[in-house]
C-alpha cells in the first residue's frame, strides 16, 4: 500500500495534549508524519518496536533516547533505535518531520481509516 496527502488534506490528531501529528506518506516500510509540539508540552517515556527519526523543522526539543538527553534545535535530528524509551519536551512551539520503519500500526491508520 502507498499512500501520500497534501498537508492541506491531512488529518490533525491530537497524540498528547499539545503534541498533534498528521501521516503525510505511506509505503511498505516507512510512514512519514509531521509532529507539532506546543511550547510545554511532552511525550511521555514509552518505547514501540519500530525504528524511528526525525528532523526539527523548526522551534526547540529536549529528546531523551535511553540514557542520552539531547537539546536540538533547526536543522538537527535524531534516531530512536527500535524498542528504546525515549521521551519529548518541547521548549517552544516545534515542529517535527518523523518517519518510522516499518509504519507504525497505531498511526498507519492515520492515512488508511483503519484498514
């Protein structure tokens, strides 16, 4: 399955409070997803079996991955390996690029209504 929207026709869903993403492509191995943080807010400590990265488009991140916490700011990203705690605060307004691999199953649904 492939599947792709314009940011314009993707849905927002509210992932935590003040954390809202929108699944912007789909393929066989990756899921592409926007992340937007609002200055304050987290995504608490949790772990899932997908590899994961992302990009700061813009705004600031404090990222703990395991054991390592990371300030970042424009123009750096990350790489969560499968199955390690991380967890999210965002220090001002931020938005994110994040891709998984393989799709993660929750937020696959995003883009394919649940099928």
């Amino acid at each position: 399955m492939y599947r792709m929207l314009r940011r314009v026709d993707a849905r927002p869903y509210e992932t935590w409070p003040g954390v809202t993403r929108r699944a912007l492509a789909l393929g066989e191995r990756i899921l592409l997803l926007e992340i937007s943080l609002r200055k304050g807010a987290v995504a608490p400590a949790h772990s899932h079996p997908n590899e994961q990265s992302g990009y700061i488009v813009r705004g600031r991140l404090r990222i703990r991955i395991g054991d390592e916490t990371h300030e970042l700011n424009p123009g750096d990203a990350y790489i969560i390996p499968p199955d390690v705690e991380h967890e999210a605060e965002a220090l001002e307004d931020t938005v994110v690029v994040e891709v998984f691999s393989p799709p993660h199953e929750l937020l696959k649904k995003d883009l394919t209504g649940g099928m």
